[in-house]
C-alpha cells in the first residue's frame, strides 16, 4: 500500500505570498530522473542551515557521502522511503523525506511516520513552505493508519524547534548526530495525530 500510494506524484496546492503576489505551493514526489535536482537542493539546503556552525572541510565531505547522487538513488530505491520537492511557484524552494518502518532513521514504531529531512531555501524560509509540507506528511500518514509523526532536529536550532512545536510537536528524547568527528544531539520530537 505504502508504495502504490506514493509512487503517484502528489500535487497540494496552497497559496505563499510573495510581495503582492501569491505564489502555489505545490509537492511533487521526486523520481530517479529528478535525482540531480534533488542532490544539488539537498546540498544547498543543508550548506544553508548547518555551514556557519561546523568545520567547513567536515561539512564537505559529509555533504559529499550524505548528498551523493549515488547516496540519494540508494535512500529513493527504498521501497519504506520517499522524497517530495516543495515548490513555490514553479521552483524548487525545498524538499521533504518521509519514512515508514523499517525505513526510519530511530524509533522504528510501526504506529509512527518520520519526517527524517525536511529542507527549504533560506530565500523561501517563512512563506509557509514548511508547515504545508508537515501537513501533508500528516495526512499521509493518517492515510496509513499512524497515530504519530515524528523527526529529529539539532538542539542548537532554536528557530527550527519554536517552528515544530508552533506545528504540535513535542520533544520526546534525543539522539546523536554526527558531522564528521562533530557530535551533535539532535531533540527528537513528535507530533499525535
């Protein structure tokens, strides 16, 4: 079920301001042939977030096995994982991974979905890209029978958390992340359904 669902492209539609305009958000679930757009949105998204804190020769080469078109192809091929670009308008502001059991990165409940990465542009951050795609990633996971949604973010990402718990989500533990040598914790937090 959980393949047949998501092989479809899904299509959302909400509206971003934009200056005086109003841009669509729209998600569009990524295939084999969009894997270069995805790694190239992954790097610059994760560069964005995470390059002002940590050594910039680490953050290289874990962008270089993390974001690998090779990486990205192995991560798409799992049947327990999926990939959605978040546009806006019509460019790619973003991207979202989900995963089911036993796809997901901790926890593993099968009464649970994880939102493992959930990425937007810094120029895209606050027009509403990110709560649109956590909401489809609840309806998603409704749409399986799950009771909860769930993912990690770094503690040090005090903009990151205010946003999920603004979205309903709670801290519910902790695990470690790592940046080359760079041990850091992220919250694990979770939202009910």
């Amino acid at each position: 079920m959980f393949t047949a669902i998501l092989r479809r492209q899904v299509r959302s539609h909400k509206l971003s301001r934009n200056g005086g305009a109003y841009l669509r958000i729209t998600m569009k679930r990524c295939t084999q042939a969009d894997i270069s757009l995805l790694c190239e949105l992954s790097r610059a998204t994760f560069t964005d977030a995470f390059a002002a804190e940590n050594d910039p020769d680490e953050l290289t080469e874990f962008l270089a096995g993390r974001y690998s078109e090779d990486k990205l192809m192995s991560e798409m091929a799992d049947d327990g994982s999926s990939f959605y670009f978040l546009y806006c308008g019509d460019f790619p502001a973003g991207y979202i991974k989900i995963n089911l059991v036993p796809s997901q990165s901790d926890i593993n409940d099968p009464d649970s979905l994880e939102i493992e990465r959930i990425y937007v542009l810094r120029n895209f951050q606050g027009r509403g890209i990110g709560g649109h795609a956590i909401a489809a990633a609840a309806d998603m996971a409704r749409t399986f029978g799950k009771k909860y949604i769930w993912l990690g973010v770094w503690e040090n990402n005090e903009r990151a958390i205010s946003f999920y718990k603004k979205q309903g989500f709670y801290r519910i533990g902790a695990h470690s992340f790592f940046i080359g040598r760079n041990e850091q914790t992220d919250y694990i937090m979770r939202r009910d359904l």
